[in-house]
C-alpha cells in the first residue's frame, strides 16, 4: 500500500473520480510502470459489507490474461463492484455478468439468438429508418443535446424493440437505467456528489435506494412483459427467456428481470456514451474526420473500433480468485479481489504506438473497450458497431457540419466513462 501512496493515487479515494481526465490518465501511467500491480484497499460504505482491498490490474496483457481465465478469475459472487452485492440488491442485479460457466455460458446460449449476424442483418433497415428520422427530428429543430437527441435515443429504440418493450415504458426504462449507473452522481440519484460532500449515511442510503427504486421498476416491467409471452409468445427477448429450460427447468421471474436489467442497461447506456466520444473526438481532431468522409464505407470500422478504445465507456469490472496464482509474476491468493480497468489497459504503451493519439488507422487495435477476450466478452458488441456505423453515415452524409459544441457534462462514476450532456451546432 505504501507504494501506491507514494505515486499520489488511491482509487478508492472519490476525488480521485472527480480529478481533470488527463490527471487521471497520467496516474494510471504511472501505475502501469510499477513492477506489481498495485493494490488499494476498499472505502468503506455506510449499509455495504466491505472487504480488505483489490490489486489494481491496469496493463493489458494483465487484463487480457485474467479476462481468459474464468476458472480462476471469477465473475462471482459480482463484477460490477468492489464489494459484493447486499442480497437485496442481487435480487434485481444479479444476471449472468456475475455467473460463471457453466450456468453462464446456458443463459447466454438463450439470449444471444438475438445478437447473430442473421438477426444483425435482418435489423439494418430497421436500424437506418430509425437513425434517418433522429437526424430528421435534428435537422427540424436544430443545434442542442447531441446525448438526449441523438446518441441516446438509437440504442434504447434498439433494445427496447428486440426485447418487446412498448414505447410507453421507454422514458421510464431510460430514466432507469441512468439511475442505476449514475448512483453517485446527483443529476441521476439526487443528493450531492460524494467527491464533494464525502460519504454519508444519508447520502449512501439515498443512492442505494434510488437505484434499488429503479431496479425494481425495470423488474416488475419484466415480469409484465413475461406474463404477456407466457400466455402470447413473441419474436422477441422475453419469449425466449420465458420458452427457455436449463437443467429441466424454466428461468424464474427473479432471473428474467434481472437479465432484462442487464440488457436494457448495457443494451443503449454503453453505445450511447461511445457515440458522443466519437463526435467529440471527430471534431477535435479535424485531420480525422477528414479521413473518414474520403473514405466513409473503407474506414468507418477502423474508426468505429479507435472511438472504442478511447472512450471505453466502461472503465472496470470485477474479479475474484478462485485459487492461488501467479500471473506475470505476481502471487494472488484465493479470495483476492482484483479490478480490471479497461479504460488503462486500452492506453497501454507496450500494445498501443502513442496510445494517447486518436487514430482511426490503427492497425492492429487489440483494445478491450468490449471487454476482454473469453467468456464475459461483450455479447452485443457487433451490435453496437452497427448503431455507432449507421448513426454516424447518417449524421455525417446529411449534417456534414455537425460537431460538438462546448465542454461536456461528465458523469460523475469510477465505473462508466459517460456524458450526461454534450451540446452540438451545424
């Protein structure tokens, strides 16, 4: 611990998240050029049980190499935080991103009939009518929120139609899925920042709540949604968690809302966020941009991949040891916990040439912005390539202009690199 005080970084210190991006980045070098991971212990929290700490696994090849081996780096009891969920909460959040195989790999046989190429493909008209009518909607009422008008509303109208969710319940199930991921922020979970005011009772109790209030509500739309397949199945979601059978047996109410918490979170939060990067990395590198529009259908994927790893909008997840090993030279005990930040590992310089530079040409880009290679990698990664693809052909083909306009208002999060508002003109 010493060592890691002595590089002036604790990133279980809140500050540290409320810090200017380039001083973040810059302390994430530094412990990148240590000799051993180093290891943080936890802030404690008001209403959550705590443990030690966690080893800070900020390299590539280190992320890369726990990401293929679940057996020993597991998904389990949670990945989405540093202390393991409070049962309450894991009747709404624990979905297959916090299982390992082989109960993993059955659930996920299910849901990704949704996400083959052969479903990808059928979804392109769908995916361009939608996008055309955004830019159509942008055109008529001109220059404003490029997240509230544009980013946002293509992968939740994505989502929300491969699950069967009716266009009533969508504002909810944004508004939702915000306060879930913003817990922290006040914009999203109300209260003050904890960076600001510190961590209170009142203040955990408060985010906590907010976001088991948002948990439910998605929940309890799940379970509407699977008394309607169960009695008229679909072509949908929903109809395939609720035809589904594992072992014999069908998935319970509890498991189905929590997978369709899961999908409508990572379903239009991450690529929402990966879409306001690209416009504000297009537009402050102009040479770029440039590039792209001579060549849009050659270069878009390389682009597309580039945004990804710059903006990797979701900067860690969890693991455990399941057993004693050593990796690259280091010991882990069984029961370690370690972080696998994503967002350090995709800036790493013993992969990436000048990994700071925005270069839609990079080649090869091996980044991790979906997620390490193996079991948990980004099930709906192909998906999101197609919206970022499509959204910005049509952006850039009829507002050749458009480009961000003024600072962005970041979430504030150690968990998912977001933009709550990014203003654009044209």
């Amino acid at each position: 611990m010493a060592a890691t005080v002595d590089a002036g970084v604790d990133l279980s210190d809140l500050e540290f998240w409320a810090r200017p991006r380039r001083e973040r980045e810059a302390a994430f070098a530094a412990l990148r050029e240590r000799d051993s991971p180093a290891f943080f212990q936890e802030l404690k929290m008001p209403f959550v049980k705590t443990g030690a700490g966690y080893y800070a696994l900020v390299r590539h090849a280190d992320v890369v190499e726990a990401s293929r081996r679940p057996e020993v780096f597991s998904s389990e009891p949670s990945v989405t935080g540093v202390a393991d969920l409070p049962r309450y909460f894991a009747r709404y959040f624990g979905s297959m991103i916090n299982m390992d195989d082989p109960r993993h790999a059955e659930i996920r046989r299910i849901v990704s009939r949704a996400f083959t190429p052969r479903v990808l493909a059928k979804l392109e008209e769908d995916l361009a009518a939608a996008a055309t009518e955004i830019v159509d909607d942008l055109l008529r009422d001109g220059p404003g929120d490029f997240v509230g008008r544009v980013a946002a509303r293509l992968p939740l109208q994505v989502i929300c139609d491969m699950m069967g969710i009716p266009p009533m319940w969508r504002p909810r199930v944004y508004e939702a899925t915000n306060a879930i991921l913003g817990i922290g922020d006040p914009d999203y979970t109300g209260g003050r920042e904890f960076a600001a005011s510190g961590v209170t009772r009142t203040g955990v109790l408060f985010g906590l709540a907010t976001a088991m209030a948002a948990g439910y509500e998605l929940n309890h739309m799940a379970m509407k949604l699977a008394r309607r397949r169960r009695v008229r199945p679909g072509d949908d979601l929903i109809s395939a968690l609720v035809a589904a059978e594992i072992d014999g047996e069908s998935l319970t109410d509890q498991e189905i809302g929590s997978f369709f918490i899961l999908l409508v979170v990572a379903g239009n939060e991450t690529t929402r966020n990966a879409m306001t990067h690209g416009l504000r990395l297009l537009t402050r590198n102009p040479e770029q941009r440039e590039l792209l529009m001579a060549d849009f259908d050659g270069r878009i994927g390389g682009a597309v991949e580039e945004i990804v790893r710059i903006a990797t909008p979701v900067i860690q997840f969890r693991r455990t040891l399941t057993r004693d090993h050593e990796m690259n030279g280091h010991r882990y005990r069984a029961g370690d916990k370690v972080l696998l930040f994503y967002n350090s590992a995709n800036r790493d310089a013993a992969v990436f040439d000048d990994p700071d530079a925005f270069d839609i040409t990079r080649s090869p880009n091996p980044h991790v912005g979906f997620g390490g290679p193996g079991p948990h990698f980004c099930l709906g990664a192909n998906l999101a390539r197609r919206e970022i693809t499509v959204m910005f052909r049509e952006l850039f083909t009829r507002i050749p202009e458009i480009r961000s306009d003024g600072p962005a208002d970041w979430l504030y999060s150690n968990f998912i690199n977001g933009i709550k508002r990014q203003d654009c003109a044209f």
